[in-house]
C-alpha cells in the first residue's frame, strides 16, 4: 500500500448553502474499506469555527474505498424540517500521495461533495 509523503492525507470543509456560513462543530467519521468489505474507522474529526478540519492525525492515505460521514443532527437541532441528520461521501483514493480535501455544501433537504485542492 502506497504512503503519503506528509502528514496531512485529508481535510474537510462545510459550508451551508442558504446562509454561506461554515458548519461549524460538525462531527464526521472517515472510514477505509477493507479487504473484506467491512467499513473500519480511521479518524473522527470536527469541523471548527471555519467549517474545516486541516489535518487528520495520524492518518495515511492509502489507495482504496474511503467514506466520510458527518453528523449533521445537531447542526439542523431547532430547525422545523430537518431531512437529513447524516451526511455519506464515498470516494476512491486513487493517488496516495496526494492530498485528499472533501469540500461539502449542505442544507437542510441535500448536499454536494466535491474533490477539493
């Protein structure tokens, strides 16, 4: 398996889309697919006051199925309609040596997941 050559493999970035404020406090979980075909947990970063998460620590890019899952239960809590109480992106690591940023655009009926620079 192919290594990163810096430490910062991966990073996120919420933004609400009807507002254009960042989702601040946002919990995720990133995930790699095994060779079995089960789901393991490898970070679980929260977006700060920016909307991101810059560095996961301690994680390295390798080249399969990953899944980002953000928890969007508590960011909608007080809202009259709330559609979608957890965000899924699943995407390939193709290049491991090359950083992966999941910018996702949200609001309270979708979102929009996009491979960032």
């Amino acid at each position: 398996m192919a290594k990163a050559t810096y430490g910062e493999t991966f990073s996120i970035q919420v933004l609400e889309l009807a507002t254009g404020i960042a989702g601040r406090n946002i919990p995720a979980v990133l995930s790699g697919l095994d060779t079995e075909g089960s789901w393991v947990d490898l970070a679980s970063p929260r977006t700060d006051d920016n909307g991101r998460e810059r560095e996961f620590e301690g994680v390295e890019a390798e080249e399969k199925t990953s899944r980002l899952c953000f928890d969007t239960s508590t960011y909608w809590q007080g809202c009259t309609k709330q559609f979608l109480p957890e965000i899924n992106s699943v995407f390939q690591v193709l290049d491991a040596v090359r950083h992966y940023h999941v910018p996702v655009d949200i609001n309270q009926f979708g979102h929009s997941a996009s491979r960032g620079d």
